[in-house]
C-alpha cells in the first residue's frame, strides 16, 4: 500500500522556542516509515512545517491508500483539517491519526474525517492495521487503535508490552530532500537520536512519564552507536526524556562512541539534580561532543519547586549552574511562567537569571497538559472551542489558557518583556532568527507576534505560519 505520512504545523509553532525558532526532523514520522517499509509499503514523508499548500498536490501525484497524521496538543485542528482534506480530495483513503494528544485524548478524533485513532507507541500498532488494511478488512479488531465500525469507533483492545529494541532504525531517507532545513537555533542542520523513552519522574506539569506508564527504556548500546554514526548531519540533539539518568550506561555510550570515532555536536535535556549526580557521565559526553544541555529550572523558590513536584532545591540549581560552568556545558534554561504570577514574582525571575548569569533563558507559560493531574477536567481552562473542548491550538506552552492573577493584558505584556531583557541571548545567531506574521492571530498571539517582530528585527518574517517551527510539548521535567 502507499502511505502519506504527515507532519502538521500549528499556527504558533516559532513562539514555543522563543526567538530563534526550531524545525526539527519528524523522527516519530521516520519511526513509522521503517515499520512500515519492513512490511513492502511504500512510504513518504510530507511535512507541512517546510511545505505548506502542499497536500494537495502530493494527495494527487503519490495517490496514497492510507494517509497517517501525527499530533501534539496544539496541532489537534491542524490535524483534523489535514484528515478532512484528504477525505474532500480522496473520499476512499484512510485516515490515521497518532501522536502524544490522541495517546492521551483519543476522543478529540473520534470525528467523521477520521477512520483510526493510534494509542502509545505507534510502530507495532501502524504495522497492524496497515496488514489488516491491505487484506481487506477495515474493521478488524487491532490492538492499541480505535477503528470506525458499522455504528461508531470500536476499541481494539490493549497493546502488548513495549520493548524499545524491537523498534527499527528510523528511516531517515524519507526526509532526504528535506534534512538541509531542519535545524534548532545556530545547529543546522540537526539531527535527532533517541536512546531512552520514558521517565521515572512525576512533576506535576509533565505527562510524558505517563505515556510510558512511568517506565524507562533503554535502547542497547551498540544499535544507538550505530545509527549516530550513520547520521551524516555534524549536530545531534539527543531527545530522551531525560537522558543521563543512568549514568553508567552513559558512560558506556560515550566510551563506545569514542571508540568507534564517532564524534557530533551534541545538545540534550537534563534535570539539574541528574548533572549533578552524573557529573562523570556528562564530563565522559563532553569529551565526545556534548556543548548543551537543555534544563528545566521551570521555578527560582522552594515553594513553586514543590508545588510541581521537581524534588530539587534551589541550593541544587546553583549548584548546578556552577557544575556547568566548570564543565564547560552551554545551559538551555527552561522557566515555567505560572499563570498566578504577580509583578512581583516577574520581577524576581528576571533577578534570578541576572544573577546566575544565565546567558540562555527560555520561558514557557504553565499549560494544563493532557495527561497531567492539571487537565482532569476541563473546568480551569478559559479558552474553548464553540463546542466546548479547550481551544488546543492556543496550548503550546505559551499563551495563558486558565485565568491569571494579572489582568490578562498586563500578563502577556509582563510575559513577553522577559524576552525583551535578555534580547542579547537570542541575538548571536541572527541566521535563523524566525518570527511569524499571522494576519488572522487574535489576542494573545497578536499581541505577542507584534512584540517579537518589534523585538527582533531585523529578523527574517515568514508568512503563512505553516513554516514555522515545532516546540516540543513539554514544560521539560
């Protein structure tokens, strides 16, 4: 069978790396083209992040059996959008949509423009369904995905276990023609590698331990060295939920790396209190090509470290910060902006940034995620939709979408003024400086949009929004 596999944009993807923007590989997309090539289909990649107005003229040239949508939070309507527009061009292709949000919220699918709704790891299922597709049987029960019937969805039943070494090198070829443009900040062009899935932490803003059941996986170390060396892109960015949490292992990577001459450019996520613990394993992946890692402070006093559970204190980001200092490790530092911050409290992170000297400070706004504790139900959140459901393109960790203590106004001025003041920290690079000119954006996002182009110039301005980058949908934990 044929089988489109889409990437969708959002219309707010640039605001969630702050200044310079990221459009980062599809791997999820590349995971699912290896499966799917294993078993004779013919695959491609279209991501619309890069190619926007494109999807009907590859719906028409590549004629695909099946069309595959994968989708975070904010690209929920962007995802239904691409699955109504391949039904108006291709009435009989089937739609498939997985992804962090239908994992989570499967019912946000369960609409006439799709066919199938993929739950968890996506491979093993996608495999399924597309053998139970290609024998002519639509409706068979596949485990982990919800399958339109005669009389609505019907649930295919649990998944069997996840074993990440069962899962194929990500197919890499898929993206040929499009790997020159994807990079993070100055790191162009990047690639991405993940070697562990999963995290043993639960803060309270997070729900990526819980799509894996709060289970760590690690891959083997000899496959992981073999698909790094086989990258041809100069930087890596390891996107592990938390990467370094065992620090043995890591040691070993690093240590099988150099010993196979494999050397990158090497950026990855860390908890501050996981530096400090794996100081060697971290001083073993500086010697290989470790120059950043990105930190989720996400709070500056006890009280709000509590409140989203880190089980760090504050006397451990300084020590932290330090650590990096001596190892001579770029720190990408995360806050989390709570809706419930006064002036004050504005007042006493911009403090805190100074005084650390923190010269890479990234800022997100805390967001009821689906799957956190803050998302039980819908009743926090002030931004919906017509027919009730929370307006999921405005959460992308950067709009306020519960009430704030500040007049909403003020809050987003107070918001954006953070990037104001440390301006200089996304100014070296001004070779990827992206700001997006949305005409049809509203309240927050225009008044923020505005702001930031005001902020940056003189930053290239891309219009429409679809070739904006991708965050990840995490307030990193």
């Amino acid at each position: 069978m044929r089988v489109l596999l889409v990437w969708p944009c959002s219309r707010n993807e640039v605001l969630g790396w702050g200044d310079l923007g990221a459009v980062a590989e599809p791997l999820a997309l590349e995971y699912l083209a290896a499966g799917l090539g294993l078993d004779g289909h013919a695959v491609q990649v279209l991501d619309l992040r890069l190619h926007p107005g494109s999807l009907d003229r590859t719906l028409d040239e590549f004629a695909p059996h099946v069309v595959g949508v994968t989708a975070y939070s904010m690209h929920v309507l962007a995802a239904l959008k691409v699955c109504a527009q391949v039904k108006a061009r291709r009435p009989n292709c089937r739609t498939v949509v997985g992804g962090h949000h239908a994992t989570l919220l499967p019912e946000d699918f369960l609409e006439p423009q799709c066919d199938h709704v993929v739950v968890g790891e996506g491979v093993a299922p996608a495999r399924a369904l597309l053998a139970a597709l290609s024998a002519g049987n639509p409706e068979r029960a596949v485990a982990g995905v919800w399958s339109r019937g005669q009389t609505g969805f019907v649930w295919g039943g649990e998944p069997g276990p996840f074993r990440i070494d069962d899962l194929p090198q990500p197919d890499r070829s898929v993206t040929a023609g499009d790997r020159h443009a994807y990079f993070i900040d100055w790191m162009k062009p990047v690639a991405l590698v993940r070697t562990t899935v999963g995290c043993p932490y639960r803060c309270t803003f997070c729900s990526l331990w819980k799509i894996m059941d709060g289970r760590y996986h690690r891959r083997e170390i000899d496959g992981v060295v073999a698909e790094i060396a086989g990258i041809d892109e100069e930087f890596v960015f390891l996107v592990d939920d938390e990467a370094f949490i065992d620090g043995r292992r890591m040691t070993a990577l690093a240590r099988a790396l150099h010993a196979a001459g494999v050397r990158k450019r090497l950026f990855a996520y860390c908890r501050i209190d996981t530096l400090l613990r794996q100081r060697d394993a971290v001083a073993a992946w500086k010697e290989v090509g470790l120059e950043r890692l990105f930190v989720g402070i996400d709070a500056t006093t006890g009280d709000m470290l509590q409140e989203y559970n880190k089980r760090v204190t504050v006397s451990q980001v300084e020590a932290g910060l330090r650590l990096a200092r001596e190892l001579g490790i770029e720190i990408f530092a995360q806050f989390v902006v709570s809706p419930t911050f006064s002036r004050r409290d504005f007042r006493q992170l911009v403090r805190f940034i100074e005084h650390h000297r923190i010269s890479y400070p990234s800022f997100t706004v805390l967001t009821p995620i689906p799957g956190t504790a803050m998302l039980e139900t819908f009743d926090a959140v002030t931004e919906r939709q017509s027919n009730g459901r929370p307006n999921w393109e405005l959460f992308d960790c950067q709009h306020a979408v519960t009430a704030t203590a500040l007049p909403r106004e003020e809050f987003i001025r107070e918001y954006v003024n953070l990037f104001q003041v440390f301006n200089g920290a996304y100014t070296r690079h001004r070779d990827h400086n992206v700001v997006v000119d949305n005409p049809t954006c509203e309240g927050d996002i225009g008044a923020m949009t505005a702001l930031l182009r005001r902020r940056s110039a003189p930053a290239t301005v891309l219009a429409p929004p679809e070739a904006a980058p991708h965050p990840a949908e995490r307030q990193n934990s």
